[in-house]
C-alpha cells in the first residue's frame, strides 16, 4: 500500500512539473514576448520619469503584488536606491473601511485615486482578467491618466480592454498562471536593475 501511495505522489509531482514546463514555454510565443518587452520598456519609463508605480490583485495575486512591490522597495539583485511601489493589498484599515463603506468592489479604485498622480504605472493581477475589484481600480487609473498594465491568463477577460499592456499567460490553471505571474514580475525587476548598472 506505501509503495502505491509513493508512485501516485511521484505521478502528480512529475505531472505539477511537466505542467509547470509546458507553461513556461507558451512564455516565448511572438505575442507575448512582445508584450513582456513593452512592460519592461513602461515599467523602467515609470522609474526613470520620477513617478511610482501601484499593484494589486486578490488572493495569491495580492501576495505577488506585495512581492513584486517589495523587490522595487527594497531590491531584487542589485545594490541600488529603494523604488517608489505599493502594494494595494497590506493596509487592512484602508480595506476594511473602503470595503466596509464602498463595498469590495471599489477597494482598489478608491486607493488609485487618492494615492495615483498622471503618468504613475497602475499594475492590475488577476489570474481570469475579471476580478471586477482590479478591473475597476484600472478603470480609475485610466481616468486619472495613469499608465496601467495588466497581468492575467484565460485569455485576458475584461482587463484587456483596460490595461496599456496585457501580460497574458496563455493557460486556465490558476496556480501554473499564478507561477508565470512572479517569474514577469520578476523580468519586470531585472529590467529596472539595468537601468543601475
């Protein structure tokens, strides 16, 4: 009985894992690199301007909002200044009480309008595209003149509408999107580290 439940563990490790590769591969498909290559041109403009930049999502896309901000703030590989980002998703008084009184619908929204500035990039993480608290936190950074970008799978949904660039990864399992979603993030970071070297 131990010896079957070994294999069947070995079976969905080495499934998890070809998934995983699979995913990674749909990365170098024409459309996508290219818009990997103008996120990284919008992300390093936003820095370079002077302005911050914005993340938010739901679930395990707050937790890489939060990473992701936190590679700008502090750093990712090189030794360089502390970025302008914010994470959205950490200040439970500013979620609770914009959820409580506007409703969860607009806890993004009403944290892009008064903490936004034209010309800030405003990141949106949502693993369908719908989340209709990112679409409509991207809706208020297109009105303030924010540049927005998207990061999303399962086609795009709503958000492609909304987003300068759209990140999409070509896939509708939730955690390989959630997977491609860091690694962006994290060729994100790299490409502002460049602009230190």
């Amino acid at each position: 009985m131990m010896r079957n439940d070994m294999m069947e563990n070995e079976k969905l490790i080495v499934a998890e894992i070809r998934e995983h590769q699979e995913t990674v591969a749909k990365l170098y498909e024409p459309a996508l690199m290219n818009a990997i290559t103008a996120a990284a041109r919008l992300v390093t403009a936003t820095i370079s301007g002077g302005k911050k930049i914005l993340i938010f999502g739901n679930g395990g896309s707050a937790s890489d909002a939060q990473h992701i901000a936190a590679e700008f703030t502090g750093r990712y590989v090189k030794e360089r200044r502390g970025l302008p980002a914010i994470a959205l998703t950490t200040d439970t008084s500013a979620l609770t009480a914009i959820s409580n009184d506007y409703g969860f619908s607009r806890v993004f929204a009403r944290q892009v309008e008064a903490l936004s500035q034209p010309g800030d990039l405003v990141i949106g993480i949502s693993t369908s595209g719908n989340s209709e608290n990112v679409l409509r936190g991207l809706e208020m950074a297109k009105n303030i003149h924010c540049h927005t970008l998207g990061f999303s799978g399962n086609g795009g949904g709503k958000m492609a509408g909304l987003s300068d660039v759209l990140l999409n990864v070509n896939c509708r399992t939730t955690a390989r999107i959630q997977e491609m979603h860091i690694l962006l993030g994290h060729i994100l970071c790299s490409a502002v580290d460049r602009l230190y070297e």
